[in-house]
C-alpha cells in the first residue's frame, strides 16, 4: 500500500479555511452575546477599573476585524487569552483539562471497537438469531441515552457493588490503576451506544464483501474460511469502518462533555459547562475552539487513512 | 438486491416478503408509541392523576404506592404526574428543534440542489461550516450565546439538524432536478419558483422526512442532555432532563426517580427509530437518508 501523499497535501489544504472558518465562528461567539462582553463576563460586582483592564487587554474599542486578527495572532502562538474570573491562562486551563478528555475519548472508542467489531462480524457470519441479537442491541444502544447509563452504572457499580468509585479521577502517572479504575465507568457509558453504530457498519461492511464474487472464487478454490474473514473481508470492510469511526469521534468528543459532568471528571466538557454557567467567555472560546480543532484533525486523519486503505479514494481526490 | 442474487432463486421472493414485512411491523409499532407518546403530551392535564407541583411533606422521596405508582421525588411531588408534563415539555422541544430544522434546511437544500453551481456553493459552504463542530459542542456554543430555556434549547439543537435536512434534501433535488418531468415542466413555461415547490419539492421531501423522524427521537436525548447538565429546560419546568438531573442526588434512597425518565426516554427513542425505518421503505425507496 502506497501512502496517498499527493491525497495528504490536498486534504492537509483543504483543512485551513475550514480552520479559519471555525475560528472565525468561534471568535464571534463572545461578540454576538449582547452588551458589553467585559462587564457581561465580569459581573455585575466588577470594578470599573478592573472592567477597563479587560477591555483594554481584549481591544474591545478596536474594529471586529483587528480584534480577530489581535486574538488569532495568540491562538497561533498558543496563547487562547486570560480568565479574568480565576487570573490563569486559558491555555493552562484547557492544557489541564485535555489529557483527561483525550484519555476518555479513547477509552470510549476502544469500548466502542472491543465490543463493535466482533458483534458486527458475528452478526455479518451468522444470519438468524446473532443477527437479530446484534440489530437488537443497535436498536437499543442507539435508544439509551449515554449519560443515563453512565448513572445506571454508578448505581450498579459503585452504590449497590461499591467496586468502583462514582466519580473522581488521577492522573496516569501518579497511579496508573487507580486513573483507570476512575475511567472503567465513563467508558463504558460513552462507548457501549457508539458500539451500536461501529457494530451495524461492520456487519453491513462484512456483508457486502462476502457477496462479492471474489469472495465465491476464494471458496471455490477452497481458501479457509478464517483467512477469507481477516484477510480478505475485513481488509475490505475497513475504510468504511474507519469512516464511522472518525463520524462517532464528533459524537465522542460532544458526549464526553456531559460525562465527565456525571463522573466529575476534570476534561475539557467539565471546563466548558462551568465556563458557559460563568458567562466566562475566553474560556468557552478557548474550550470550544481546542474540541472543534480536534474534531476537524481527526477527521482529516480518517480521510487520509481511508485513501490509504482504498487507493480508489484517493485517485478519485486526486482526479 | 446482491442478498437475493446470493439465495436461491425462490428464497428471493420470500426474502423480500419478508422486508417489507419487517418494515410494516416496525412501522405500526413506531407510529404505535409516536402517536402513544403525542397523545400523553398533549393531554398531560387530563391523565395526570394529581396536581404536579402539589408537595407532600410527609411523602418526601416516598416509594410507589397504587394512588402514586410511579412513588414521590425529593420534594413530595406525584413522579408521575410530573413525568406526564415532562413529556409535553421534552417532546415539545424535540418536535419544535425538528420543525424549525425542516423550516430552514429544507429550503437550503432545494435552492441549493435545484439551482446548483454558484448558490450551492454559496448556500451549502456555511452548512458543512456547521458540520465541523461535534454536534453536542454546537448546541453549548450556541447556549452560550443565547442563554438556556426552552426556547434557547429548540434553537440550540435545531442548529444541529439544519446541516442534516440542508444536505439530505440537497442531494434529493439534485437527482430530481434532472429528471424528464422537470424539464417538461419547464418546456411548458413553468416558473423555476413552481416548479420547485410542485415538482422537486414533493419528490425531494421523502428521505428529509425519514430523517426528521430519527432526528426527533435524538432531539429527546439532546434535550435530556444539556437539561441535565442545568443549561437546558430549567426548573420548576419539568422536562425528561430535568427529571433526571433532579433525581440525581437520590439515587440510592430513590432509584425509580432516575429510572422512569430514562426508561421514558429509550422508549421514544426507540418509537421514533422503528418510525424512521418503516417510513424509510415508503418515502425513501432509493435509500438517501441511510
């Protein structure tokens, strides 16, 4: 498999308006809120002079478009800009709060694969009851909500069982154990629903290529069934799995928001609720532009990753 | 049509039989629990037994007796009762978010799809600009700007939606637009305005709907969501998210207080499900909305 760079490039281009868009988006955001951000972010107890401070250091008497460029020329540098409420760096907020949000996105995904996958090629192998069994648990994976779940499994796990803490959290390093028995929960809760979705795209995928007539040649020349599933069908399936996947990383990463609000996780959701509840508006932008960056490059990512799995991908980009 | 291709020839009539079977099914017991589900909203003060902000100090937390099946919650109140009204408040937001959705996108993606070229690119860019934000993360930028309430939570998750009906719709215009009839109807002077809303739209609108009915049974699990979290539906207004963000700090005196409005909520979801795929075999027979 050759690396689709020519793909790569196209794709890596067609990111920065995108990026520029969002940040656009997101810079507007504190503008559209009505009345004076300053005193809308610093409440009413504020001081008129602590108010100026912040006028002055957000250029608030400036045009929109030199504030943009103002606030943009620090995003690039990583500077996303000071909390007034808690005198910190944005960015030392959300550096904080991101390992523990990137920890539970890919804890979650990997629930999502564990249990994903092998459903959906055991439904795709065995039509009849797995296959029912496995549109059953989509059905219903689909239709609980994640956080009620995360609360159904605090009640099991940790109220009636006590096996697990409710809610808290370590980082990896001091007590690696503990960090992921504060995860098991969050996890599971975030990752079971999107197992629904990879499960159904699998056997969907899986399906369609043991139909193919390739796959009746493999047979007839007596090709094991086991070298067929991995080799061939999987191999065959995978960019449409990868896609699903990058889909179910937006879902993740919106999800994650409200889950680490039920597990009392300190990640980037935690960070943007309260910010939102504190009209702390730095905050909010620097939270929802660090997720919204994070989405748009995984996407990137899966699209690139995709023409690497299927050529045709990628000579159709280039064409 | 591979599976039929792949059975024997006489198992592909039955095979067949049986989707569309499986498509009636699950779209009577959809339109079943929908329609359940519209009726209870809309006459919550007729079925609730008793008076939903009635407090009882003395059944503080109580558990389910025959009067009040569904027990009491932390402040004495009837769980049913107020599980009655939360209905009316959350499927009012999931409809209302799916409504104006229909309202804006649909239009985008027929002028979008029925005129092509510059105007696609002109209308759908700012739509795929919508689609770069997780669709969660959309809804708080937006309560951010406009604060939280039930107005504030349609506006929030219809935005999610807009990008959906815009592209579903665009795609089906698209298809429409060149087909024999719409170039007929122009050959017979047919205004561009006629012929969309007679022409493309009927033929378009199909897949959309098939959407609006998933898109609603998530709107209930978004609403859920940003409520549970306090940035939603506010309290005194009971709202399935709401319900549960109340009953949270009681979970092991009061459990039932977490499970009703969670059992509430699978249960539209999975109505507007079997809805979405019933109808998907009548409106959407060329499978757009998949």
């Amino acid at each position: 498999m050759r690396i689709p760079w020519l793909f790569l490039l196209r794709r890596l281009v067609l990111t920065i308006p995108v990026l520029g868009a969002m940040s656009v988006v997101v810079f507007l955001v504190l503008h559209l809120v009505p009345g004076d951000p300053a005193r809308t972010m610093l409440g009413l107890r504020a001081t008129p002079e602590l108010v100026e401070e912040v006028r002055a250091s957000m250029r608030l008497d400036e045009s929109l478009p030199s504030q943009y460029l103002h606030w943009i020329e620090g995003v690039v540098q990583g500077d996303l800009g000071r909390d007034h409420l808690a005198g910190q760096p944005v960015g030392e907020i959300i550096g904080g709060a991101l390992p523990v949000t990137f920890e539970l996105a890919f804890l979650s995904m990997l629930v999502a694969l564990g249990v994903g996958l092998p459903a959906g090629i055991l439904a795709a192998r065995r039509p009849g009851r797995v296959r029912r069994a496995t549109e059953g648990f989509v059905i219903l994976g689909t239709s609980i909500p994640d956080f009620w779940l995360g609360i159904m499994l605090i009640t099991l796990f940790s109220t009636a069982l006590a096996l697990l803490p409710p809610s808290g959290y370590v980082p990896f390093a001091d007590d690696p154990i503990g960090n992921l028995r504060y995860f098991v929960m969050p996890a599971l809760a975030l990752g079971l629903g999107q197992a629904a979705f990879i499960a159904r795209t699998t056997r969907a995928a899986v399906e369609d290529v043991l139909r193919a007539p390739f796959v009746l040649f493999l047979r007839a020349k007596g090709v094991p069934e086991p070298v067929i599933l991995w080799r061939h069908a999987l191999r065959n399936a995978a960019p449409q799995i990868v896609t699903v996947v990058g889909i179910l990383t937006g879902v993740l990463l919106g999800g994650a928001i409200v889950i680490e609000t039920i597990f009392g996780l300190p990640g980037l959701g935690r960070v943007l609720i309260t910010a939102i509840e504190q009209r702390n508006y730095t905050v909010v932008q620097g939270a929802v532009l660090v997720i919204a960056a994070t989405f748009i490059t995984v996407n990137l990512v899966t699209d690139v990753l995709v023409a690497w799995l299927d050529p045709r991908v990628a000579d159709g980009g280039a064409a | 049509m591979s599976a039929a291709g792949a059975a024997t020839p006489a198992a592909a009539p039955r095979r067949l039989a049986r989707r569309r079977e499986g498509g009636t099914w699950s779209l009577r017991v959809g339109a079943g629990i929908v329609v359940a589900l519209v009726l209870v909203a809309v006459c919550a003060s007729v079925l609730a037994p008793h008076d939903r902000d009635a407090i009882s100090a003395t059944d503080v937390l109580g558990a389910p007796t025959p009067s009040h099946p569904l027990g009491f919650d932390e402040a004495g109140r009837d769980v049913l009762s107020r599980l009655l009204y939360a209905y009316r408040v959350s499927l009012g937001v999931a409809l209302g978010s799916v409504g104006v959705a229909l309202l804006v996108g649909v239009p985008i993606g027929l002028v979008a799809g029925f005129y092509g070229r510059w105007i696609d690119l002109l209308l759908m860019r700012p739509i795929d600009m919508m689609l770069a934000f997780p669709a969660l993360l959309l809804s708080f930028v937006l309560i951010a700007v406009i604060g939280t309430g039930v107005r504030a939570a349609i506006i929030a998750i219809a935005a999610i939606f807009i990008p959906v009906f815009a592209r579903v719709v665009r795609t089906a215009a698209l298809t429409v637009s060149s087909l024999a009839y719409v170039d007929a109807a122009r050959a017979r002077g047919a205004s561009n305005l006629s012929i969309m809303l007679r022409h493309v739209l009927p033929n378009a609108i199909g897949p959309a709907l098939v959407q609006a009915s998933i898109l609603a049974g998530i709107a209930i699990q978004i609403e859920a969501a940003i409520s549970f979290v306090g940035l939603g539906v506010q309290p005194p207004t009971p709202s399935l998210g709401v319900m549960l963000a109340d009953g949270r700090n009681f979970l092991s005196q009061a459990p039932w207080l977490e499970i009703v409005p969670g059992c509430a909520i699978a249960v539209s979801v999975l109505g507007f499900i079997l809805l979405a795929d019933g109808l998907r075999g009548r409106l959407d027979p060329y499978g757009v909305s998949r």
